[in-house]
C-alpha cells in the first residue's frame, strides 16, 4: 500500500513538472523608451505631426474666416453667387478633410512615417525577446507595456534589462 501511494505521489510531482511553463515578462514600452534611435524616431515623428497639424489648422483658420465673411455678406449676395460662395466653402471644407486623412488617417502620412522610422527599431527588440526566449527555453513571454496582458507581474520575472543587454543599450 505504500508503495502504491509512494508511486502515486512520484507520478503526480512528475506529472507537475512536465506542465509546468517557464515563462517570461518585458515591457516593451520601457525597452524602446531606452533606445536613443527609438527616442530620434519619436522627436522626428512628433516634428512632422507638429508641422502637418499646422497646415491643416491654417487651412482651417482661412475656411473660418470665409465661413464668417460669407455670413455677413449673404445678405447682400445674389442667389447666384450664394451658390457659387457655398459650393466653394464645400469644396474647400471637402479637401480640409481629406488633407487630415492624408496627414493623419488610417495608412496616412503620420502612420507611413511611423512604420519607416520605428518599425525597423521594433522588430529588433521582438527579435531579441525571440532569441532570448529561445536561448532560455521559455515558453512564452508577456508584455506587460499595455497593461491588459498582466495584471500582477513578479519583478523578478521581468527581463526586459536582458533585452536592452542583447540590444547593447545602456
């Protein structure tokens, strides 16, 4: 009978033991913000969006000042020329919109920037988080920069300092 519960025991330590996942934390966004090309790309990307917000709030200025001017002149206006001031300030507001979507919308100017300045940054860290989870046979590794993935994290099971040491930084 002891034998028996002996053996139970062993096999249900054992069976643990092959379950158990060796598992690893980083938090990418601290890695990239110690990355001085991470910290380039950003100023670049924060310079363009600064200049491409300040086309578009003159534009946005100069459609204001025509809106105001054509209130305060439609009643002297012809119907002929209301149209014809309406159909301006449409088309006028109609290439407002579209030069934001250019400049900022979904594959626009700003994320086209972004994918040439900070993509290539990226995909080194995630190819040094890959060879150091092979490297240390891990089984996965969270990222806990988004706050979503992990609610409680050991620090001792952070490894985003081995990642900037494999990037060489600091």
């Amino acid at each position: 009978m002891k034998k028996l519960i002996l053996f139970a025991c062993c096999f249900f330590v054992l069976t643990i033991a092959t379950v158990a996942q060796r598992y690893g934390i980083v938090d990418t966004k601290y890695i990239l913000d110690k990355i001085p090309e991470y910290q380039e790309a950003q100023k670049k990307l924060d310079g363009f969006s600064i200049q491409w917000q300040k086309e578009i709030d003159d534009k946005q200025g100069i459609l204001d000042k025509m809106y105001r001017d054509f209130e305060a002149e439609q009643v002297m206006l012809s119907d002929e020329l209301k149209r014809k001031r309406e159909d301006e300030l449409f088309v006028r507001e109609k290439d407002l919109r579209d030069l934001q979507r250019k400049r900022f919308g979904f594959e626009g100017d700003l994320f086209k920037k972004r994918q040439e300045l900070v993509k290539p940054i990226q995909d080194r860290v995630y190819n040094a988080i890959q060879k150091i989870a092979v490297n240390r046979s891990f089984d996965f590794i969270l990222d806990k920069s988004e706050g979503i993935t992990v609610i409680f994290a050991d620090p001792k099971l952070d490894r985003s300092e081995d990642v900037l040491k494999e990037l060489g930084v600091k």
